[in-house]
C-alpha cells in the first residue's frame, strides 16, 4: 500500500467534485426517479394541499430528505392504479 499525501484544499476540491458527481448521477430506472411535491401535484393535476393529505394519511408513500417531500414515480404509479378501481 502506498501512502499519498495531498494538500487540503485539493482534497476539499476533491470532495465537492465527488459530491456533484453523486447528485448528478441518474438512476438507471426511470421509476426509480423521484419527484417533488410540485411536480407531483402537476402531474396528478391535484393541488399541493390535497398531495399533502394523501401523504399524511399515508395513503402516497414518500421520502422526506430535510424538509423536503419526495415521491417515487413506481409508487406513483401503484397509487394511480389502486385508485381507478
């Protein structure tokens, strides 16, 4: 094993490269992308609020990532389907 030593502001630099990269990255399934609040409302042409409900009553599976509401497109997908019945 080799030992290399690099300055701290290259390693910093490093650092914020390897971060933009990840959030960058996109997923290899489309249904594994994840929307926000707006765009979910626009979508299910319903208005913020009532997403809001849905998702208090746990009837729309989410992820919440600080303060922020995240919806998978499968989950999505299932809560449409389950409802046109």
């Amino acid at each position: 094993m080799e030992i290399v030593q690099i300055d701290k502001e290259v390693l910093v630099t490093l650092i914020d490269k390897i971060d933009e990269l990840i959030k960058g990255k996109e997923v290899n399934s489309s249904e594994e992308e994840l929307l926000s609040t707006a765009e979910v409302s626009k979508l299910l042409k319903i208005k913020d609020r009532t997403l809001c409900i849905y998702r208090d009553k746990f009837q729309i599976p989410h992820l919440k990532v600080g303060r922020k509401y995240l919806y998978k497109i499968s989950d999505l997908k299932q809560f449409i389907d389950f409802n046109k019945k």
